[in-house]
C-alpha cells in the first residue's frame, strides 16, 4: 500500500506544467468499502477502507457528442488486503450552482478480489469463506459512480462519492454479489 501511495505521489509530481496540456484533474481520497446500500446480503464482507486515486484528463473534441466526458485511469488499494481495483472510463461533470457540480461517470476495472470459493459445495470451510469474501463471478467489473464535488477554489475541491462494481451478468456468469463503496476525496485541477 505505501509502495502505491508513493507511485501516485511521484507520478502526481511529476506530471508538472507540461501535464496541464493533457491532465485536468487529480483526485485522491479514503473509501469506506462493502457498505450497505440497496442489498445489503454482502455488507459484512470486506469492509475495510480503500485509498483512491484517477486522473482525469481534458475531454477530446471526439466525445463533445456525449455532453464531453473527459476519460479517466484509476485505482483503489484495500488497505485490509481485500479487493483492490483499477480502470479507465468516462467522466461527466454537471454544473447546477456557482462551485456544485453533480458528477456520474462508468468505466470498466480488473480487480484482484475472489471469483468463486475455493472450496467444493458442501465443504464446510466453503461456507466459512463465503462469510468473509465478497465474491464477485469475473475478473472484469463494470464502475458506475455518483458524485457531489464542490470547488474550494480554482484548483482545490472535494467530493463525495458512491461507486459501484459489478460484471452485470455481461462481463461474467454466476456469482455477482458487486461492491458498493461511499467516500470522500480531494481534487486538485491542473493549471488551475
């Protein structure tokens, strides 16, 4: 987790003026995952918190016909050595007051969090693990998020922010229990 941490600092340091011709945004922040939120079977599972980081890059003249989201990388580390996740996508951001916005975005990740139980049907330690492992069906996952961001000024803001993981029964089969994660966030705009 620190050798993370210390990769998205460097690259954050990195990036420079030369990166506000590319880079819009950095967002970093804590996450509080597995919490309960429509279904709440697999709340209990892996509820520790994660540390998030994406970069969110200007939007090119090619996606002005979708309300020009701007792409996006990111990744989140579990602090507890459950599931970690990154991806890339799509980001909006719609203004409704003077330093609001209301920003959803979807995206596509690759986690490293449990398939399947390892155990065959019927074996008791099967039921032992199933009660302690969020059990996702495929190594893809969609990433539906939601967030309120509000700007502290022209380059510091914060947000609050649900995300959402699942194969949908579209990128996998089976076993779909999905994440549900809620937390906050700093950003920082580059050439703010």
């Amino acid at each position: 987790m620190i050798r993370t941490a210390m990769l998205l600092a460097t690259a954050t340091a990195m990036t420079g003026t030369a990166a506000a011709d590319i880079l819009s945004e950095a967002r970093f922040g804590v996450m509080q995952e597995n919490v309960c939120v429509l279904d709440c079977d697999n709340a209990n599972k892996e509820d520790g918190l994660n540390i998030s980081g994406e970069l969110l890059f200007h939007s090119p003249d090619v996606l002005d016909l979708l309300l020009s989201p701007r792409p996006y990388v990111m990744g989140s580390v579990n602090t507890q050595g459950d599931t970690s996740f990154g991806g890339a996508g799509l980001h909006w951001s719609f203004r409704f007051a003077e330093k609001w916005a209301f920003e959803p975005s979807v995206g596509y990740v690759i986690h490293d969090g449990e398939l399947a139980s390892p155990f065959p049907q019927g074996d008791p330690r099967g039921d032992a693990f199933t009660e302690e492992h969020v059990l996702l069906g495929s190594r893809d996952l969609f990433r539906t998020t939601f967030g309120l961001h509000y700007d502290f000024n022209d380059t510091w803001g914060a947000e609050l922010m649900y995300e959402h993981l699942s194969h949908g029964q579209i990128l996998g089969n089976g076993r779909n229990q999905g994440l549900d994660n809620i937390g906050v966030r700093l950003s920082y705009k580059f050439g703010g």
